[in-house]
C-alpha cells in the first residue's frame, strides 16, 4: 500500500489496474474465511450476534457526535462531518456523499487516511496493547477449515470452494453489498461448508499475493491532489482518526468483557478498518477472522441500512 501511494504521489508510471483485479481479490480474501465455517462456527455466530449489535450501534452513535463536532468545530457541512467519520469503505462513503450531496473528495480524503493510519497502526498498536496487558503472543484456536481433515485433502475439495467463492463473489458484487465479492465469496463457501460439505482453501500464497494486491489498489487512491487538500485538512483528519481509534480500543476492552475471545481478536474486531483488509490479517496476528469478520460486516450493514435514512432526514 505504502509502495503504491509512493509511486502514485510521484507520478511515475504504474501499469495499469486490470479490470476486474478488485472482485478478484475479494474472492481469494472471502474464500479462506469462508472455508473455517463449520456446524461450531455457526454455532458462536449466534452467540456472538448480541455483542455484534452492540458493537453495531456503538460505531453508528459515535459518528453522530464525532461528526456534529467536526461541524462545528471546522465548518465542514454536517453530511460531509457524517460520511467522513462513519468507519465505512472509500468507495461506498464516497458515492453517499454523491448521492447526498456532500464533499466526496473530502469524504474520501478522511476515509482513505483512517484506512491507511489503522491498516499501518493497528497491527503494531494491537500487539503492544496486548503485550501491555499480559497477553501471550500466538495464536487463537479458531475454527478449522472443513476441508482440513480426513477424507478433505483433494483437488476436489479445492476445486469446489474455488468455484463457490466465485459464484458467491459474482452474486455480492452483483447485488451492490458492501465488501460484495467478499461477503458473497464468504457466504457461499461459509454456508455450503457449516453444511458439512468438505472445502479446502488453496494454499497460504494465494491468500498473501491477495493481501499484496488488495494493498496496491487502496495505495493507488493517492494523488498529489488528495496530498494538498489533506495538508489543508490535516489537523481534523488527524484528530478525528485518532479519536477513532481510541473510540475502538475502547469498544475492544468491552467486548472482552462481554467475550471468552482473547484480547487481539478483540482489538481487531472493534477497531475502525475495513472488513476485508483486517480479516486477511487477523489469522497472522493471532486473532480469529472468523469473527473479526462477522463484528465488522454487522457494523457495515448498520451504517449501510441506517445512516443514509438519517442524513436525508437531516437535510430537509
């Protein structure tokens, strides 16, 4: 990410973005979380669904004030104040701020640099906070793969998450869902296997080149255009990113409490990154994706279903 916003801001030449490298990735990325759902995955999703809500809610109120400061506090018209602190994706805020008639350069502006500070941040921030508070470095025992066992160790299995993760991945994107391709791919795998049917993930490389890839679109967003007016704005960008991640440390240590989850999972779940991004790195930093994934894709319907009603409501 930071190689390609370097090129990008320099001005040299990059090849170009393949056509459809996006969806691509979302697919390989939702694949290898779909593949760890299983009969007892199931099972913590809905014992996970309360805390889930809560932390829903907790990062749709949070806005709402954030944004109402910003607004007063810098003169930036409430929509813009909205859409800019809300932790939803680039893309999607963006074309909310176009639909509700509000900066979307600036609306990208600040949701590009809270991906990017919590993308750099979090991982570091998350291991000494857990390091801090006693934790033990290592890994969560998240769910297995379906395919990972006997009788699940074939081409066959292979070939079959592949094939639903891409129908899934066509549908999502298809049916305009936020993080579509990867919440289709992560349903289609995910419920075929909590069904029992044996999937397997294609090997870790593909999973990494997907990280790799995914980093250099976000990093292509920068541009010496989108450098001035974050200078311009760099003092409430700065303070509202901040104010995010401590609004979702704090929301970590909360669902501790309410949780048998250990403390990264926890951190990583809470914190204002999107969800494919941290789901890809969760299983890395000893987290469960499993569940880093299913607090974020509950915070994003919310804001989705909820805060677009709610700025149009504002506006009249």
């Amino acid at each position: 990410m930071l190689s390609a916003g370097f090129f990008a801001v320099r001005g040299w030449s990059v090849p170009a973005v393949p056509a459809g490298a996006n969806l691509v990735l979302q697919v390989v990325l939702g694949l290898f979380i779909g593949v760890r759902v299983t009969r007892e995955a199931g099972a913590e999703f809905r014992r996970s669904a309360p805390i889930a809500l809560m932390a829903a809610a907790w990062w749709l109120i949070f806005p709402m004030v954030l944004g109402a400061l910003v607004t007063r506090w810098f003169g930036l018209d409430l929509p813009t104040s909205l859409l800019g602190t809300v932790p939803g994706g680039i893309a999607e805020m963006s074309l909310l701020a176009l639909t509700l008639e509000a900066n979307a350069a600036l609306v990208a502006l600040m949701q590009f640099f809270r991906l990017a500070a919590v993308l750099v941040g979090m991982p570091f921030l998350s291991a000494w906070i857990n390091r801090r508070m006693g934790g033990i470095p290592g890994r969560e025992k998240a769910c297995r793969p379906a395919g990972e066992g006997p009788g699940g160790q074939g081409f066959r299995e292979t070939a079959a998450a592949v094939g639903l993760a891409v129908l899934g991945g066509i549908a999502g994107s298809w049916a305009r869902l936020p993080a579509g391709a990867f919440v289709g791919a992560m349903a289609f795998t995910g419920i075929a296997s909590g069904f029992g049917l044996h999937l397997r993930p294609l090997p870790v490389a593909f999973r990494t080149a997907a990280q790799v890839g995914l980093g250099a679109l976000i990093g292509l967003n920068t541009n010496p255009e989108v450098v001035a007016i974050l200078k311009a704005m760099l003092l409430p960008t700065v303070a509202v990113t901040a104010a995010m991640v401590a609004w979702g440390i704090l929301l970590g240590f909360m669902v501790r409490r309410g949780t048998n989850w250990n403390l990264m999972t926890c951190l990583l779940a809470t914190c204002p990154g999107g969800i494919t991004q941290l789901s890809s790195i969760a299983e890395e930093l000893g987290a469960d994706p499993l569940r880093v994934s299913l607090l974020h894709l509950v915070r994003l319907f919310t804001i989705f279903l909820v805060l677009p009603p709610i700025i149009t409501w504002i506006l009249r």
